[in-house]
C-alpha cells in the first residue's frame, strides 16, 4: 500500500476518538505526521519523553499482556496485506459487540474491542477501518495518564516488535506530540503515542495502531 494512502486511511481511523470530542483534525493531522515519519531508523532505544510525570501508577501485568497479545494477533492477521481482510471480517473478529455506526457501508467503525482491555485502569476504545486499519484508543486523559500508558505500553510491548521501538521526533510547532513505531515479528506496522486534543484543557489522547504490510 502507498505510503499516502496509509496515512489517509490511518488518519480515518484514528481520527475518530477525538471527532468525538471535535477535535478530528488535530487528530487526524498527528497520526499523519508518525506515519509519515515513521520506518527505518534507530531501534530498540525509544524512551518516552517523560512530559507529565509518567510512571507514577503501577501497572497491571495482566492487562498489558492481554493487550500484547491482542496487538500481536491483529498483526499477524493483516501480515498477508490489508486487502486479504474486509471490514466486516476485522468487526467479527474483535469487537465484543457491534460497532456504534450504523450505516449501511461505513468507512471506519467503534466498538468495544474482544476481549475489553484497560491498561493502568483507562478502558480502550477499538476503532477499524477499511484497508486493514486497526486501533485502539483512550481520549480525555490528563497529560500524566496519557505519558504514563505510553510509558508502559514501550516496555510491556517492547515483545511485540521484532526490533525494537523508534521514536519518531515532535515537530519543532508542536513539541508535545509523542510517537513510536515498530515492525511487528509479522511484518505489521505498529505505532504508539499520545497528543493532546485540548492542550489548553488538559484532554489528551493514547492510541495504538496497527497496519498491516504493503
């Protein structure tokens, strides 16, 4: 798949936790920046940033296991290229119940995903898309909760990349995005950060993706 056609469709995808709160384009524009800086580069070294004084809650094993596993089994499924699995096919295989849209051909959906996974107690929201394009998210965090799931996600999910993290830098206009980006052991891509929707109100936003190859 091109490049600039994964960022569109992955923008469409993760775009839609924060359309929920009005502020899609923000959204939108974060993950298309990752994705475009995202690929070869340093691995295996990638650190969170710090911002929000991360680290402070204890982390459930359990909970990250259950999203590593998750986030490794998604990648396998889109490893043979996104256009071997329909939308249809990824709302049966992961969502606990049906999706929030009800059109009759949507182009991205919600719905709680299977089984229900809340990291350091924050419950995550499943969002697909056509092509492949799977994420999970949490929105209106506070900057701290946002950097400590990121914080825990590099080292509970460090498993499931074959190398190793890369940060991705923050643009010089907006310092407080924060991105990660690995190949998973498939041959999917999968991304990690957070940002802010409502700098200025404190709400950020945690999502995880995963794309797969092509």
């Amino acid at each position: 798949m091109p490049l600039r056609v994964r960022r569109i469709a992955l923008a469409a995808v993760l775009g839609l936790g924060a359309c929920a709160a009005r502020e899609t384009q923000s959204s939108r524009a974060a993950w298309q920046r990752a994705v475009q800086q995202g690929g070869p580069g340093r691995s295996g070294d990638a650190t969170p940033s710090g911002r929000g004084g991360g680290g402070h809650t204890t982390a459930d094993p359990s909970a990250w296991r259950d999203l590593a596993d998750f986030t490794t089994s998604t990648a396998d499924l889109l490893s043979l290229g996104t256009s071997t699995v329909p939308l249809k096919s990824l709302v049966t295989r992961l969502c606990a119940e049906p999706p929030e849209e009800t059109r009759v051909d949507p182009e991205a959906v919600r719905c709680p995903p299977k089984p229900a996974m809340e990291p350091l107690g924050h419950p995550l929201t499943l969002e697909l898309g056509r092509g492949g394009m799977v994420g999970l998210v949490a929105v209106d965090l506070s900057d701290r909760d946002s950097a400590d799931l990121v914080q825990q996600g590099l080292k509970y999910m460090a498993g499931s990349c074959a190398k190793g993290w890369t940060q991705i830098p923050s643009r010089a206009d907006n310092a407080h995005e924060e991105f990660h980006t690995c190949t998973a052991r498939s041959g999917s891509m999968l991304v990690l950060g957070r940002f802010p929707i409502d700098l200025a109100g404190g709400r950020w936003q945690f999502s995880l993706a995963v794309l797969g190859p092509g």
